[in-house]
C-alpha cells in the first residue's frame, strides 16, 4: 500500500466514527442538516454542546 492509500484509508476511517458519534449524540442533526461537514452543522454543534 502506498501512503496515499493509507491516509486515505485513516480519513475515511476518521469522518466515519465522527459521523457514527454525532448520530449517537444528536440524532436529530441528520433530519435537519444532511451533510455534518457544512458550515451551518458546525456552527449548530459549536453553538449546543449537550443535546
């Protein structure tokens, strides 16, 4: 494997245990913002730290 593949391999990896623990925290950001990594999202988690 190359260090391209792998790194891609960790981001990957990494945006889906984001993904994964978001979903566990608020499971109602997915019926309002379909996409975590939007500027709207951020400033939301960044906003109400507790659900």
């Amino acid at each position: 494997m190359s260090n391209r593949d792998i790194t891609v391999k960790r981001l990957v990896s990494a945006v889906n245990q984001i993904n994964c623990w978001v979903d566990i925290v608020f499971p109602e950001l997915r019926q309002v913002f379909k996409d975590v990594k939007g500027k709207g999202d951020k400033k939301q988690l960044l906003l109400s730290l507790l659900p």
